[in-house]
C-alpha cells in the first residue's frame, strides 16, 4: 500500500518512520524543506518530494495515486490541504491543529466517498476517542474532564469536535502553563506584538506575528536530547444500571532518547500513523469526517489503538471506582 504524509516536521516524521517500518506500506513524504527530505532519506530511506503543501492543485497531484494520506502541516495550511485531499478522493487521517471547522466537509467528504479521520493526536486525539467510548458505555454522561500537561507553548482549542458531537452537561479541556505565562501571553498581545496587520519598519512593512514568531520559536526549540515529558488525565462521570461511575485514564510518556523522539511527538503521530493503517487495511470505512471520539464508539477500533500504542509503550492507565 502507498502511503503518503504531508508535513515533515517533529510529528510528520515520526509517522513517516513508524509507518516505514511495516513493510506492507511504501511510504512518501512531502515538504517544502528539502533539507528535512533529505535528511529523513539518509537516515531512514524513505522517498521525499518537494512541494508547495499551500498549492491545492500540487497536493492532488501527489495524492493522486496513494492508498492513504496523512495530513501534519502547520495549522495555517491544514483545512485546504484536508479539503483538497478529500477533492481527490483520498483518505485521510489528520493531526493539523486548525482553527477551522473540519466537520462542515463532512458532506464533501461523504460525496466524494472518503473515510476522513481528524484531530488524531493526542489532546485533541486519545482525549476524544476516550471520551467517546467511555460515553458509549454509560447510560448517561454526567461531565468530561482533559488536563493536560506538556510544560510547551502551543494553542488550546482542546474541546473541539466535543461541543457538537456528544451531549455532556459539563466539559472542560485544561492545559498547564508554567506560572506566570498567561501574564507574559496577555502582555504581548495587549502590545501589538500578535498582530497581523503590516507595520513599516525602516522602509520595509513586516507583520508583527512573523517577526514576534522569528524570535520566540527558536527560543522554544528543544535542544538535541534535551529531556520533556507529556502528562494527560482524563475523567469521564456517568450513570450506568444505576451506579454512579467515574474512569480516570493517566497518560505519562518521556523524551525516547534511543529514537530521539519528543513525548509530544510520540504521543501525537503514534495514534495517527496506527489508525491510518487501521483505514488502510479496510478495518474503519465510516464515509465522511470523523472526529476521534466517533473512533472510541467502534469498540474493535478503539481496542486495536490502544493495544498498537502499547506496542510503542504508550499507556494510558484506566481505573473505574465507584461514587
């Protein structure tokens, strides 16, 4: 089977790896870095093509003949790459955190006859497809609970799909910060330093996000096998035959300084690189776009994630009490 992964960053190449190593999958990645190319095909052989991931028509060139599309693009380019891969016809498992809606190409998707799986991370992600089966167990959903801690800097938008999908009276989606970064994030906003609207500086007009970006990102890039971790917990309350029941799901995963892969990379690309097998191998055909929680209703589905990331030592520690 081909497959190929749009993005090869932190998270793109890891999937690209883990993905390679089965050899039922010819694996393709496209970036427009030639040099991460031409690093992952030194390091790990696999193909790499050069392409412009903002180009639709580019994106459907390179899709046209693969069995399986993995979309991990910066979250500016994410719909309309999910919109033209869905154009072409392809599947697609997606884990480009966007701001836009991805479930109004649901109907596309369903016209167009493709399985497309979003959010397929870790929180947006496991989150979700735990909620969603947990939810399918219970007679009734009382509230969900996601804290979530990587001690990083990177959006929250962590209910997402949640709000439309399943009907729990309480939901909340929590990520740590260090203390003091709700300050310092208000402070730069409040002083121009996120906006988007050009300014001129020494006869040149430059937007103030792009340079704010130019100077933080490389502050905030870890250093080679500098250790991080990722911590995630997960609390569902319901009713079920007329007990009151709460699951508690614990996620702590560590830098693997063997593979020289992120926590947060391990705990994102993993789930997206399995279930684009599962989708592969025919094992989740849905039509449309299914959000992850859709994913934790289909019990073989649900069961055949966690038991490949267990593979991968990725756990999530469940415990069920009583209240």
């Amino acid at each position: 089977m081909k497959a190929i992964v749009l993005g090869c960053g932190l998270v793109g190449e890891l999937i690209a790896r883990d993905l390679a190593k089965d050899e039922n999958f010819q694996v393709t990645v496209a970036d427009i870095d030639e040099k991460k190319l031409e690093k992952l095909a030194k390091e790990a052989g696999i193909q790499g093509i050069r392409t412009d991931l903002s180009n639709s028509s580019d994106i459907k060139k390179i899709v046209a003949d693969k069995d399986i599309v993995i979309g991990a693009v910066p979250g500016f380019l994410g719909f309309n790459m999910l919109r033209s891969v869905i154009e072409a016809g392809k599947n697609i498992v997606d884990i480009s955190f966007m701001a836009e809606d991805t479930l109004s190409l649901n109907e596309l998707a369903k016209k167009k006859g493709v399985t497309a799986v979003i959010d397929m991370g870790v929180a947006p992600g496991m989150s979700h497809m735990i909620v969603g089966y947990v939810n399918s167990l219970l007679d009734e959903t009382e509230s969900a609970t996601i804290q979530i801690g990587t001690l990083e800097a990177f959006n929250t938008d962590g209910l997402r799909s949640l709000l439309y999908t399943i009907k729990i009276p309480s939901m909340k989606e929590k990520t740590l910060r260090y203390p003091g970064y709700t300050e310092k994030m208000r402070m730069l906003r409040e002083t121009g330093f996120f906006s988007d609207i050009p300014i001129e500086v020494g006869g040149a007009k430059v937007n103030p996000i792009d340079v704010t970006s130019k100077l933080l990102f490389s502050k905030w890039k870890l250093k080679e096998d500098e250790g991080e971790f990722t911590v995630m917990r997960i609390i569902v309350q319901g009713k079920k035959e007329e007990k009151r029941l709460c699951y508690t799901y614990d996620l702590l995963d560590y830098y693997d300084k063997n593979e020289k892969a992120t926590s947060i990379s391990r705990t994102t690309g993993f789930p997206c690189a399995i279930m684009a097998r599962i989708i592969a191998q025919g094992e989740y055909s849905r039509k449309g776009v299914s959000p992850p929680e859709y994913i934790g209703r289909e019990y073989k589905v649900y069961r055949k994630v966690m038991n490949e990331l267990e593979k991968r030592d990725v756990f999530y520690k469940e415990n069920i009490v009583e209240i």
